[in-house]
C-alpha cells in the first residue's frame, strides 16, 4: 500500500545506548546497584517505546485493510465483493474499466459474447478477447469489460513474485522527517565534541578516567533530544488513524503531513459537491418540442427518445446519469417493444476529448443496424450537422434547462441508409463505421438531469473559505449548469472556462486565468492534469480529487491527490495519497482541519522538548564550562526525566483536541521551516527562565550558612535541581498545551507524582543519589519551581493560529 511502517527502535534507540552503557562503566567503578537501576530504566523506557510502536503499527495494519483493493466475484450462484487474499481458484473475476487485477486470470469466452473484449495497461496497452486468455494480477483494465477464472492467487502470482523483490523497499522520508534527522544529526555531532571535551577535561584533571566518561555519556543524554523521530513517527501514524475514524484514507504519512498547507481544495462536482443521485427531471422531444416532467405519464412522441438513450448507455452502468435513464426506462417501458435485452451489441464508441458523445451500435432482431448516441448537446448538434435556426432553437432549449441547474444530455440516432454527401452507404452495407461522423444522425431530444447539492457543501464551502483554502469546481457540465450549481454552493461569482477554451490557452495564460476562474465547465479528465499545473505554477499547494482512470495522472501530479472511496477506480485511488471513504466534500474539509490540528499539535509538542532539553543540557555542560564542577543530573536522574517528556510528547500533546481558530487563518506555506523563529524563541525563553531559577538554587545551596562539608553541598545541589526538574517538566506541559484541558493536567501532573513519590519513599532517593530535603527546602523547591513556570509564561504563547500561519 505505501504505508511505512515506524522503525523498531526498542533497546537500540540512541537513549538506551547510552544508558546502556552508564550502566557496564557502573558495574565497572564497582557500583552495580546504580548499574541495575539504569537497566531498569532501560527496560522502561523500552516497553514504552514498544507500546507506543505498537499502537502505530497497529493503526498503519488497519489503514492496510482498508486501502487493500477489492474484487468483485461470482463464486457459483453467488456475486460477492472480496479483498484479494479471500480470492480463491476457480473464482469468476468481474473486470471493467478502471479494475486493478486482484489475481492471474483467463478470460472466459461465454461471458464475453456480449463485450468487445478488454484493454489492459501491462506496462504496454493490450487486448483480450479471445477465450483463454492470460490476464496478469496487477494490471489495470483500461476499458471494456468482462470475466475471467482466477488461475493464481497471492504469493503464486506473477505479481507476487514481483513482490518479494520488492518488500524491503522503503518509501522516501518525508518534508518533517528530514527536518527532524538533519537536526537530530547536527544535535548528535555537537553532543560527541561536548562529549569528548568533557571526558578530556575531567579525566585529565582527576585522573579518574571511568568518571569523566560516565560524565561524558551523561551530557550525551542531556543533550541529545531523542524523543524528536519518535514523536514526529507517533503523530503521523495516528494522524492517519484519525482521518479514517472521519472517513478519510491516508494511504501513507506523508499525506498527513500535506494537509495543513493545501491552498486549493480543486473538486469534481458530480458526487462530491452533490449526492451523485440522479435523476431525470424532464425530457424534450425533437423537432416536436414535446415536453416531460417528473411524474407525468409518457407520451407517445418521447418513447423513441428514452429508448434510444437506453441503447446509448451500458447495460449495468456504473454512471449515476445512465442510471437514472435505466429506471425511467423500467418505470415508463418495462414490457414494452421500446426495451431490447436481446439484441446483441456490435460496437462501443467512448468519448473522446474531440467528441463529447458516447455511442453503440446494436444489431435488431430483423438483422438491422441500429446506432443509439448521447452526450453534450453541442457535440451531438455537431454530430447531427445541424446549422442555422435549427442549430439555435436546440442550444437555446438547452440553455432554459442548464438556467434550471439542470444537467442536460441530447440524444441522437444514426440515419442506415441515409448520406450526408456522395460516398455514404447503408451500414448493412460498410459494417460498423469507424468513426461517428461517417455516419448520419438526426437529434431525438434532451434529458435534463437533477443531482441534488449536498446540504452540508455550503457550510464547508465557507469553512473553506475561512481558513484561507480556495474551492475550485471542475466538472463535465455546461457552463450555465455548472455557474447554477456554483452559486447554490457559495463559490464565488465569475466567468466559467470551459474545456474547449482551456485546450488553446498557453500554460501562461492558463496559471493566470485560474487565479479569477473558480468554475470549469465540459473538462474532460486528461484537462484536470493542465489545471493542476497551472494552480501549481502559481505557487499554489493543490489538493484534487478525482475518480476515474483519466483523473490518475493529475491525482499523481496534485501536491495531494484524492480519491473517491465508493466510486473511484483502484487506479485512481492507488495514485492518490487520500481516499474520501463516503466521497464527500465535507470530509475533505474535516480532513483539512484534522491535518492542521495534527500540525499544531506536532509544533507543540517539538517546541516543549526543545524547552525541557535546554536545563537539561545546561546542567549537563556545568562540569565543562566549571572545571572541578561534579557531575549533577547523572544518567539515571535524565532517564527519569524521559519517563516525563515522552508520555507527555505522545500521550497529551498527540490528543489535544482542535481550536476553531486554526480554521480561521491561512495555511502553513511548504517551504515553512519546521522549527520557525517564534517556536524557537519560545523554546529558548522556557528553557532559559528554568535554566536561571535551577542556576539560582545551585548559587543558593553553595552559598546556604551550615553546609560545610562539600558533599552535602553537592548533594543538595542535586536534589533541589532534580525535584525543580520534575515539577518544570510537567508545568511546560501546562504552558505549552491546552491549560484547560483534563488531558494537559494529567500530563502536568507525571512530573508532580514522580517528585512526591521521590519525598515518599526514602530507599528510592537513596538509588536515585539523592538526600531528603527539609520541609523549608522542598517548600523553596516549590517556589522556585512556580517562578520558573511564571517567567517561562511571558514566553509568546504563539496560538494555534500563529500555528497555522507557518510562523512556528
């Protein structure tokens, strides 16, 4: 599927090799118990890292299943709907324009009399047709349809040799893993010279080389901010969990990541801004002009124009449109002459981006030919060589029914026997023609269509709209439809561009028009592509959505492509990097806002390690910058601290809920560092105000009347900097998250128990080196604890909409 599963960090995280080896030069200065409680941490610290692994997996293992593509299959009397592993041999594959093959197959000839074979992307276009045929697992069925008997099935496969070959394959990292590796490996580099210099200085200095290494080791700790991949790797992975839980499909990180900076929201109209429900609203004879409504019985002159339009649509569509013609057709002419299931199709002509029309070409039960075509009204009067009046009191017909908001087909029949010009036979005579225009047509009518605005666009359209996010329309229409249903929606008004139109526009004049241009009329799929590009030359972040084969190269050129979950293609959704589950415009929208909580949330959470980080290493440089300076915060008192910071980072930060605010600004640009000015500054502030009252304590213990002898000194030192450590810990998180949220009290509150349970229990502040403090003491602790987190709130909280913003 794409999804990159988090790397099994365990016991080989950076953290714990370090503690790791705290622990052997312990063992080594003859102090095991302080070895084995840093194993203890180790242990810790892993299961924790393990269980939040595992909740990731465990959310990428259900994206897996739902992203898995299915097949449609008949397994003996029955027509199921299975994923690829349920297949078995023997199973009947249903194929039809826009399947990805779940299994190796071959064609079946007695359920092909009907088709006109299939075309297959395999790397090269090809086509079977033939009884026996090998079809390969993977492929895409590019047009026509058909069965076929699985012959193979999973790893047996051709496509499951393939891949084997490729399981180790790894996607790229993404824009913030990048980031946070480029800083994570900057932060290790400086760590290793501190480190070294360390252990230089205070070997030389006491001769006591084992110390001054388990001093170095201990600055690496304080320095090194390893918490960084872990948490961007969390956020991501449940990001994804939660656009499912809204119907929206994450077939990787990555697409997680996108979401806060998309600029243009560029949708298909049909099903995603309506309910893709058609129905038939009215027909219109002609050249008799007779007219149809909904619930009126149908008279005698429109018969032939519903039966024609039923021969120019597929037999079980998949399109809404020849749906609702095929159940006005039940409704009006069941058990008519005017039906025909017998009749045996000779020939499908698609459309073509030239010729707006669909077409076919049956044989009667006399032998006759008879070909059936719909599609634009333009197309089909250019079709019908119509011209002059003619020409006008048709497409003024069509424009009274597009001003409705109605979207409006012609239908026309070829005239056998009948020329335009000197050369044309009867199609009896030249079998099928190859193209349209070799034949004669008269027009029959016009069908106008209704698809329904969902009643939740509007709202999401403005909510859009809010946050800074264009919403662009592309749809198959005509215009006046197109404008009708724009309006209804609230995109803002404007000229409409049609296809035709875009087709002879520069690239130049195509990015400049779309700066004005919210609507685009009669765009045929492969225009989507020239669209996107265009938005993309203006530097605009783009996220399209698509549905059908033609759509996929866009959805793969879109900054972020989406699909449609119940009508997409496995094509279309394959090369998008979202999958709208229920195909609606309001779950994009969802989608939109989720994306900049996450974002929010992930700023939230690195700038508050940056902040707790600073003390921390702070401290940890004291024995560098002060030579004679003993060793502070030791390896066990910063492993405790991660028991703080991590749960924090991945437990509070990842499920603070979202502010309306975020909508209500711009979107983060791309190119936004992933550590800006003013979340830089923050940290720096936070961990400076800690950092001065923890230098303060230090002054104060050295300098307090009574403490004579050193070791005393230093172990308050440690102590009283320890247990202001713990309760900054968790008051950050106060600060830097949601103050008024249960979850960030709870978070806040890690840092507090630990340091009660520090004053409770006596044998544990004998392992962790620490020494009880006098109430006087534990109460100055307190205070300074509070003045810290005071003076660390003049920091610019930066809100969610600075967030948003991209500033960080």
């Amino acid at each position: 599927m794409g999804h990159k599963r988090l790397p099994s960090l365990g016991v080989l995280e950076p953290t714990n090799l370090l503690l790791l080896a705290c622990a052997v030069i312990y063992g080594l200065i003859g102090e095991p118990v302080d070895g084995a409680i840093l194993l203890m941490f180790v242990v810790g610290i892993s299961l924790l890292d393990g269980l939040q692994q595992l909740r990731s997996n465990r959310a990428l293992a259900e994206l897996a299943r739902l992203s898995a593509p299915r097949a449609r299959v008949r397994r003996g009397d029955t027509e199921l709907e299975l994923a690829a592993a349920e297949l078995q041999l023997g199973d009947l594959l249903r194929l039809e324009e826009g399947d990805r093959v779940a299994a190796d197959a071959e064609l079946c000839q007695s359920e092909l009399q009907q088709s006109v074979g299939l075309w297959l992307d395999e790397s090269l276009p090809v086509r079977r047709e033939a009884a026996g045929e090998r079809i390969l697992a993977g492929s895409l069925v590019t047009s026509g349809r058909g069965w076929a008997e699985v012959t193979a099935i999973g790893a047996a496969s051709e496509l499951g040799r393939i891949g084997r070959s490729l399981a180790t394959v790894e996607p790229p990292p993404t824009r913030l893993q990048r980031h946070t590796r480029r800083l994570t490996a900057r932060l290790t580099l400086l760590a290793l010279a501190l480190c070294a210099g360390l252990a230089l200085i205070q070997g030389s200095l006491s001769g006591d080389w084992p110390r001054a290494l388990l001093a170095a080791l201990a600055l690496a700790l304080a320095v090194l901010p390893n918490e960084i991949p872990v948490v961007l790797s969390l956020f991501l992975a449940l990001g994804s969990l939660r656009l499912a839980r809204i119907g929206v499909l994450a077939r990787w990180p990555a697409a997680v990541e996108s979401l806060g900076s998309a600029t243009v929201l560029a949708v298909d109209k049909t099903g995603t801004l309506t309910e893709n429900r058609m129905a038939v609203q009215c027909l219109l004879s002609w050249p008799q002009q007779a007219p149809w409504q909904a619930g009126e019985p149908l008279s005698e002159p429109l018969h032939e124009l519903l039966e024609m339009a039923v021969l120019a649509s597929r037999g079980d569509p998949v399109d809404a449109m020849e749906r609702a013609i095929q159940r006005l057709a039940s409704e009006q002419l069941g058990g008519s002459e005017h039906l025909h299931p017998d009749w045996p199709l000779q020939r499908e002509y698609p459309l073509q981006s030239d010729l707006l029309v669909f077409s076919r070409l049956w044989k009667d039960s006399g032998g006759s030919w008879c070909l059936a075509a719909k599609g634009a009204p333009e197309a089909i009067v250019d079709l019908c060589h119509l011209d002059g009046d003619e020409r006008q009191a048709l497409l003024n017909a069509v424009s009274q029914l597009a001003g409705q908001g109605l979207r409006v087909l012609a239908v026309a029949r070829g005239l056998d026997g009948e020329a335009l010009g000197e050369g044309h036979r009867s199609l009896a005579a030249q079998g099928p023609p190859e193209r349209l225009h070799d034949v004669p047509f008269a027009p029959l009518g016009l069908i106008g269509l209704a698809d329904p605005l969902r009643p939740e666009v509007p709202e999401a359209i403005r909510a859009a709209q809010g946050a800074g996010v264009r919403v662009v329309m592309i749809t198959g229409d005509g215009p006046l439809t197109a404008r009708s249903i724009a309006d209804r929606a609230g995109l803002p008004p404007g000229p409409v561009l049609c296809g035709d139109d875009l087709e002879l526009m520069t690239a130049a004049a195509l990015a400049s028009a779309t700066e004005r241009i919210s609507v685009f009329a009669r765009v045929m799929p492969q225009q989507k592509l020239a669209l996107v590009r265009a938005l993309q030359q203006r530097g605009e972040v783009v996220a399209m959505t698509g549905d059908g084969v033609n759509d996929a190269p866009a959805l793969k050129a879109a900054d972020i492509g989406v699909a449609m979950g119940r009508r997409g293609t496995a094509v279309a959704r394959e090369a998008a990097d979202l999958v709208l589950l229920d195909d609606t415009f309001a779950a994009l929208v969802a989608a939109l806002a989720l994306g900049r909580r996450i974002d929010s949330n992930l700023h939230r959470a690195l700038g508050y390690t940056l902040a707790i980080h600073l003390p921390i290493a702070a401290l940890g440089l004291l024995p560098l910058l002060v030579p004679g300076q003993p060793l502070l915060l030791l390896p066990v008192h910063i492993a405790l601290l991660h028991l703080v910071i991590d749960p924090a980072c991945t437990l509070v930060f990842e499920a603070l809920p979202g502010d309306a605010a975020l909508m209500r600004v711009p979107p983060r640009p791309p190119q936004a560092p992933l550590f800006g000015p003013r979340l830089w500054r923050r940290a720096v502030i936070q961990g400076t105000a800690v950092m001065l009252v923890a230098a303060g304590l230090l002054i104060w213990a050295t300098i307090r009347p009574g403490l004579a002898v050193p070791a005393d000194t230093v172990a308050i030192q440690r102590s009283m900097v320890f247990a202001l450590l713990l309760l900054t810990s968790g008051g950050l998180v106060w600060l830097n998250a949601e103050r008024r949220s249960a979850l960030t009290l709870a978070g806040a509150g890690i840092g507090l128990g630990l340091w009660l349970l520090t004053l409770c229990l006596p044998g544990l502040q004998q392992l962790l080196g620490l020494v009880p403090l006098p109430a006087s003491l534990n109460l100055l602790v307190l205070l300074a604890s509070a003045l810290s987190l005071l003076l660390a709130a003049a920091a610019p909280r930066g809100g969610r909409q600075r967030h948003a913003a991209g500033e960080g």
